[in-house]
C-alpha cells in the first residue's frame, strides 16, 4: 500500500511539474484580454476565452515536453519525462486531451476559432520539432502561438477579430519572442550540447541581449500605439508598471550578457513571466474598468509568482546550480 500510494504521489506531483503552475495564469489573462477588446464581452465569454487558451496551454505544455524529451534528457535530466517519473506516451495523450478540450470548447463559442487553434498546436509542433534548434525561428514560433491565442478569446466575443485585436496581437508576439530568447540564454549549455542552433549558441549571449531588447522595446511601442484607441484611465498606468517591470528585468541583460549564469537567465526570466502578467491585464483594462482587471490581476500574480517561487528553480536548472542570493 505504501508503494502504491508513493508511486501515486510521484506520479501527480509530475503532472503538477509538466503543467508549470506558475505559467498558467498568463494564457487565462491573455484570452481574457483577447475577449475583452470588443468591450462587448460578457462573463461566459469571458471564462470560455480563458479556459480555453489555458487547456491550449496545457496541450502545448505536455506535447512540448513530449517531443523535447531527447533534449531534456542531455540539458534537464531532472525534468518528469528523461527522470522517468511521467512516461511519454502518457504525457502524449494528456496533451492531446487538453488540445482536444481546447478545440471543443472554442469550436462551440465560435467555430471560426478552429483554423486559429489547428494553427496554434501546429505551432507548438513545430516549435519542438522543428523551429526550437533553428536560431529566432523559434522564438518567434513562440511569441506567434501567444498572438493566436489572443486572437482566440477574440473571437470568444466576436464572430472575426477586429482590428484592435490585429493591432495589438503584435503585442504579444513580439513580447513572448522577446521572452522566450531570453529563456534560451538561461538554456545556452544545454542547447550547445544538444546541437540545437539557438541564437545564443550561434552568436553569443551579448547578440541574444540586444535582440531581447529591441523586441521588448518594440512590443512596448506598440501597445503605447493603442492609446490612440478609445481607452479606460487603467490602460495606460498599467502599461507604465509593465513597461518599467518588463525592461528591469531585459535591459541588465546587456551588461550582464558577456558572463551571464544560468541562475541569473533564469532570474530575469522569472521576472518577465510576472511582468506579461502585467502587460495582459494592461491590453484588458483598455476596454474593462482598472478595478476588474486588478481583481484578476492580483490574484493570479499572487499565484504565480507563490508558485514560481517554490516550483521552477527545481523544474529548470540542475540540482547543483543555485540562485544566489
């Protein structure tokens, strides 16, 4: 009984593990947001946004892990699939269940978001296996994934996603492209190892800083852009806050770049995963009242970050490595 129940717990905690707690309040916030750009939105609408770019998310979380398994098991040994604790064909099939409850519930608000969720999965396949080991192709294979999901919840609200939701898409592409390649140079041993192309590996960390930057800058541009739209009081005191946040946690980089550590990487990439927090609820509170979008906002950033905190360091980086204090 006591095997059972200790290979029930291992088993469980490595689901929690591929499922990255503390990531999950982004794609709630990001189809949330998505929805919320009409101003017409309604609060099934709003949750149907939510829930089903978090199942996407999941799907992708599970079938990612799924295909960089033989990566994993040089840069990440520790991780539920290369330490045995998740087998792969059992995270294969939960990520194909969630995609799957993912199509069917966007398909039964509106099923003009199916070719925008076949895309989206495609692209987290792609991701893996393809675009992951080819340099800025796979950043920005993963900065695409995050504008298609934003699209998604908009079209939860509406039959087609205006031109609001086109703009600001841009957003979050080239903020989750930014983010992303900075992830890669917390993952530059790794990735060497492995023969994956990352841009890090291919023209130093110094490059990777600069490009991380200009993206972020970029993404920031743009969303200053939608202030030209009609807006509420809360749009532009939370993209200040996101801004400020969002460029604490890049523009270091720059300096740090020539003999960053993967703890440092890591660091600055935990701050980024709560910034786009941030810069989601920004996009929402254009069209919402400031005291709803805090209403989400505090909670899941209080979420995310309780679980970032005791979760990612262990998920990341090998067992010898530590953040310094």
């Amino acid at each position: 009984m006591g095997d059972t129940w200790d290979r029930a717990r291992r088993s469980l905690w490595a689901h929690v593990q591929t499922c990255r707690p503390y990531t999950l309040s982004y794609p709630v916030l990001v189809g949330v947001a998505g929805a919320g750009t009409t101003g017409a939105a309604g609060l099934a609408e709003f949750i149907v946004a939510g829930a089903g770019t978090a199942f996407g998310w999941l799907a992708a979380h599970y079938l990612g892990d799924y295909f960089d398994r033989e990566l994993d098991a040089v840069a990440k040994p520790q991780r539920p699939i290369p330490s045995g604790r998740l087998a792969p064909d059992v995270a294969l099939a939960t990520g194909v269940g969630f995609a799957t409850a993912a199509a069917v519930l966007l398909a039964w608000s509106n099923v003009r978001t199916l070719p925008l969720v076949a895309l989206a999965l495609c692209g987290v396949v792609a991701y893996s296996r393809f675009c992951k080991a080819r340099g800025v192709s796979g950043n920005l294979m993963r900065g695409l994934i995050t504008a298609t999901a934003f699209l998604i919840g908009a079209m939860v609200a509406a039959p087609l996603p205006g031109w609001p939701a086109l703009g600001l898409s841009l957003v979050f592409l080239l903020h989750d492209t930014a983010s992303n390649l900075v992830g890669t140079m917390r993952d530059v041993d790794g990735d060497r190892a492995a023969g994956y192309r990352s841009v890090p590996v291919q023209r130093g960390q110094r490059h990777a800083a600069r490009l991380a930057v200009l993206l972020h800058v970029s993404a920031l541009g743009i969303a200053a852009l939608g202030l030209v739209l009609p807006h509420r009081p809360g749009y532009p005191v939370l993209l200040v806050v996101a801004a400020c946040a969002g460029l604490f946690a890049v523009v270091p980089l720059l300096w740090l770049a020539p003999a960053l550590s993967q703890a440092r990487a890591l660091r600055a990439h935990e701050l980024l995963v709560a910034e786009r927090l941030v810069l989601a609820a920004a996009i929402l509170a254009r069209t919402v009242p400031a005291f709803a979008a805090l209403g989400l906002l505090i909670p899941v950033l209080v979420f995310s970050t309780w679980t970032q905190a005791a979760m990612r360091a262990r998920h990341e980086l090998a067992d010898e490595e530590v953040l310094p204090t």
